[in-house]
C-alpha cells in the first residue's frame, strides 16, 4: 500500500535532484515555520562550498593551513600544526580565535547549505578540540581571574560554540566548569548555590530552547550571580526582554563580560558597556 508521506517522500527527492539549491531553500524554510519563525528566502544567496571556504579562509598562510586541516577533519595534522605554531610563540588566543574557529564555521555553513553531512562536522570538530587542548596546556596554571560556568541550555544539544566559549574564556585566565549540553535551570541553580562562581555563559542555538535562558536568567536573579548569553538563536532584542542577562554575539564578547563582572560590576552596567562596545565597532566600520 502506498501512503500520502510516502508519494510526498518521493516527490521531494525527486526535487532534491532537479534543483538542489530550491531544495535546500525550502528544508530551511520548513524547519523554520516549524519553530514559528516565517523567514524571507526570496533573493538570499547561498554560497558554494568553495566561497565558503574562501570566505573563512585566514590571510596568514600558517593559519589557513591550521583551518584547512580542521575543515578536513584531520585530527593529527590539527594537534602537528598548533604546535609548531605555539613553539613558535604564537598567542593560543590567536591560534584559536583566528585558525581553528574559521575551520568549524566554514564546516558548519556548508551543511547548513546542505553541502556537507553530520559526521564531516563531527570529525571537524575533533580535529578542532586536538588544536584547543594544546593552546590550553600551553597555558598552564594561571591565577584564577574568575569562576564561569558553562552550558547549553535543556533540549539543546548544540555544544561546538559553547566549547569554543569555555576554550576562550581559559585561554584568558578564567576556571570554567562546563556543565555540558542539554542543561536544566535546576541543575545550574544547585550548581550556583554551592560553589562561589561569578558568571555563567548560557548557549543557544534554537529557537524552541532560547526561553530557558529567560528562565535561567530570571532565577539566578536572586543568587546575584548574572548570565551571558549568547548563540546563533539569540539577539540582544530578544536577551533585553529579561532581566540579570548580558548579550554577547563572541567567544571575545564572553571574556569581555567575564572580565567586568569579575571586576564588581552589575549586569545592568555591563549590558550598557557591551551596548556601547558594539556602537563604537559600528562607527569604526561607518568611517
Ligand atoms: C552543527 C549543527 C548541528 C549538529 C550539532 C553538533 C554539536 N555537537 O553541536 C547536529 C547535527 C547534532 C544538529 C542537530 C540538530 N539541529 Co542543528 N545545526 C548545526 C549547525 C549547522 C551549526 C551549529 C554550529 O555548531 N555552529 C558553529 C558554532 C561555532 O557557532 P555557534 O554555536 O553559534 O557559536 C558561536 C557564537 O554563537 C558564540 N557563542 C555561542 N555560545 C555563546 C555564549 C555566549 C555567552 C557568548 C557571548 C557567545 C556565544 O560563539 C561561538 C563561536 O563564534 C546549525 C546551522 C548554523 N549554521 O548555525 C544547525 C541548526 C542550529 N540546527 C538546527 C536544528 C533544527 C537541528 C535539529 C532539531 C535537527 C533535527 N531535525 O534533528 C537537531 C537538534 C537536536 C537538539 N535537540 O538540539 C537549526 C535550528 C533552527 C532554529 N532556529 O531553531 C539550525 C539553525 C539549522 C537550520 N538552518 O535550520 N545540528
């Protein structure tokens, strides 16, 4: 017997073949109006996997070689590559904000375009962390400049950008408890109430979790102790409807707030430096 879903199936794969990139428009769009969002598709250009790579590719031969290996998945070649580049005195900072990050996100945009497939930014992943455990054990013990605490929020089990966070935020001196993917407001709270921690990064990149930093947020509230929130599903628009919350779009952004309320400030006062950060980076761009 041949089901509705069934013929729908095949019709769709059938698309899939004719034209591709309408294909992919479409998925893109379905999984939208699945999560309430009606997005505008119409003129929006999807990149080829070579204008992906050209897009994220460094400047610095060195470090285009470093995020080539990445996009490969080459694990070895990774771990090879950081290390001649920290035996050469370059700032683990450096290596992971301008090297490896570009290699995930030009991984992660071509399988957005639907160019690329799961295990290809599961291996890109790996080869990303092998480089980032080096910059870390570069750097050693340094004293604590602060207590964070990690974590993508409950039903999320995007992690990649959360790990780059957590790698930052070390790089720059902080402990970082990482309290994994899929975290419960509970489980944060309990975590908040017996050890001393000065802020938590909270991640999300779907629009079906993106509440639960609300939640979050709002319960901390009492505990003193504000979130910095950040992800692809996130905006500043959306983070300012609730209060004890700091947007932050980097891995930079989230040192940048670690650092100002390490320093004594409120969420209030640190939301408003972000804010003004970000207008003055406008100008330079405007001028
Ligand atoms: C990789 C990926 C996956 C992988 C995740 C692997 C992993 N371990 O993380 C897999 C294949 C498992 C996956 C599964 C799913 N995915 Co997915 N996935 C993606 C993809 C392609 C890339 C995400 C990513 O890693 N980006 C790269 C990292 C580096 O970026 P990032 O996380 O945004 O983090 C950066 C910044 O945001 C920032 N940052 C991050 N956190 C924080 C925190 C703070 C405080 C600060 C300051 C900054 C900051 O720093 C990072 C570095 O720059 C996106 C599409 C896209 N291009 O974003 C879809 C996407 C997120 N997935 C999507 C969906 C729908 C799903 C599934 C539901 C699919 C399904 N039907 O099963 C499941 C989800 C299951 C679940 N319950 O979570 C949708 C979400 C739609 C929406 N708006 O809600 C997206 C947007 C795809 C799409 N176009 O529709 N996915």
């Amino acid at each position: 017997m041949i089901r509705h879903v069934d013929t729908a199936a095949a019709e769709i794969f059938e698309y899939k073949e004719k034209n591709p990139q309408r294909y992919r428009e479409l998925i893109e769009v379905g999984i939208k109006i699945g999560f309430g969002e009606f997005p505008e598709t119409e003129g929006k250009e999807i990149l080829t996997p070579d204008q992906v790579r050209a897009k994220y590719k460094p400047k610095n031969p060195d470090y285009a070689a470093l995020t080539n290996a990445v996009i490969e998945g080459e694990v070895k070649e990774s771990a090879k590559l950081t290390a001649a580049l920290l035996e050469n005195g370059t700032d683990p900072t450096a290596i992971v904000v301008d090297a490896l990050m570009p290699g995930i996100q030009t991984v992660c945009e071509i399988y957005d375009n639907g160019d690329a497939f799961v295990p290809e930014i599961l291996l890109a992943n790996d080869a990303m962390v092998a480089g980032v455990a080096l910059c870390q054990d570069k750097l050693g013990d340094m004293p604590s400049a602060g207590r964070v605490a990690s974590l993508v929020i409950e039903g999320d089990v995007h992690d990649i950008g959360k790990n780059i966070v957590a790698a930052i935020l070390r790089a720059n001196g902080f402990e970082v408890i990482d309290m994994g993917r899929d975290v419960l407001v509970e489980d944060v709270v309990d975590l908040v109430k017996k050890e001393k921690i000065d802020l938590v990064t909270g991640t999300s990149l779907m629009s079906t979790t993106k509440e639960g930093l609300r939640a979050l947020s709002e319960e901390l509230k009492a505990s003193g102790v504000p979130v910095a929130c950040g992800g692809a599903a996130v905006d500043d628009h959306f983070v300012e409807t609730f209060t004890n919350s700091i947007y932050g779009k980097s891995p930079l952004d989230a040192v940048k707030i670690a650092q100002a309320v390490a320093a004594g400030k409120d969420w209030e006062t640190v939301r408003k430096e972000m804010k003004i950060g970000k207008g003055q980076e406008q100008e330079k761009v405007k001028n």
